[in-house]
C-alpha cells in the first residue's frame, strides 16, 4: 500500500474523513484490521463494497449474532446501523446519540411517562438497567429471569418481606407491573392509580 489505513482510503473518503478523525469513539475494527476488516477494497457483489450481503452479517463476523433470542428488538433485526454508527461516534457503544435519547425516538409511549411527576430512578440510569437492545427470552427485552426476578434485583427488601410473610398479596403473582408503572407515574411509588382507586380496581366489597 502506497500508506496505511484508514489514511489511504481517506484520501478519497473526506466526507468520512471528519467522522473517524473528530470522533470521541472510534470503531475499533476500523484501528485494528482498518477499513479492509468490513469491506472489499477491489469489489463486491454488496453495496458499499461490503463483505457480506447483509451489514449485519459484517457486525456479526465479530460481536456474534445479538437476534438468537425469542424476543428481538425489531430495529437491531432490521439493521445495527439504526442505532450504531458504523465508523465513529461522541457516544459509547457508537451510538448515535445518548441513551435513553435513542430510545425515546421511537418509544414516545415511555417519553409521557418520563414526563411524569415521578419517573422510575432505574429509568434515569438508563434503558439497559432493565431492557436488553438487541434481544433476550423475556417478553418487552428485560433482562433477567421474568419481571419479578428483574424487579427485585433492585427493591431487595421489599422482595425480602413478600418471601417472608405468612400471607403474601395474591397482586404480586400477577407482577409488580399489575398495580406500578414502570417508567414513571403522576402517582406516588410509580402506582398505575391512586392507592384507594387501586386496591377497590380488585376489592370490590372495600
């Protein structure tokens, strides 16, 4: 080569030039193997000369396949450039913007909940305390063993007591989500109502 990569395919490539070299977090297959690792320099049968007919396919060549779960995050089935910016990015993970900014650009159910009086402390750490983006055996992308199992990995004395007690809420086998929100409520406690609306939603005769 005339000079190493990624500097010899920038010479043609300014307008990526100004992503790689400004960026915070550079994508290290690019620093590694260079441009070379995802494409074909000479020519594909692929658009942007890449070496598999899919990007995903090129992504999983080195992080392994992120979809082999039942429930799939439908942007990461779709393509990892949706969230990821393939060359460089200010934001970890080459992100293309910061969490749970991504994320609240589709999912403007949970950006009203955000709004809320009281939003969820786990939310403000981020949408991966809870969710896995790209795919897991459980139902809404939580990690963890199930809902309760997730729940209490958090509120650990509150799972304490209910493993405790003589007489357990018979709420509780239903999820923690059949009376709290889980991304923020105008209601103290994340409660889906106020607590006398809520309780009479199963005791009728109180």
């Amino acid at each position: 080569l005339s000079q190493p990569q990624p500097g010899l395919c920038l010479t043609c490539h300014e307008d990526l030039r100004s992503v790689v070299e400004s960026s915070k977090v550079k994508h290290p297959a690019i620093e590694g193997g260079g441009c070379t690792a995802c494409h074909d320099p000479h020519g594909s049968a692929e658009r942007l000369f890449l070496k598999e007919k899919e990007m995903d396919a090129v992504c999983a060549a080195c992080h392994g396949s992120r979809i082999g779960e039942k429930t799939v995050h439908a942007p990461a089935k779709a393509s990892c450039v949706l969230c990821h910016q393939p060359h460089g990015s200010k934001n970890k993970r080459l992100l293309k913007d910061r969490l749970p900014n991504l994320c609240l650009e589709c999912h403007d159910d949970v950006r009203t909940a955000l709004a809320s009086k009281h939003a969820h402390g786990a939310v403000k750490s981020g949408c991966l305390t809870c969710h896995d983006p790209h795919s897991t055996p459980n139902p809404s992308l939580l990690k963890g063993d199930g809902e309760k199992a997730l729940c209490r990995s958090c509120h650990k004395t509150v799972a304490a007591h209910s493993k405790a007690a003589k007489r357990p809420h018979a709420a509780l086998e239903a999820g923690c989500t059949a009376c709290h929100v889980p991304h923020g409520s105008n209601q103290p406690r994340l409660l889906k109502e106020p607590l006398t609306t809520l309780c009479s939603g199963c005791h009728e005769q109180i």
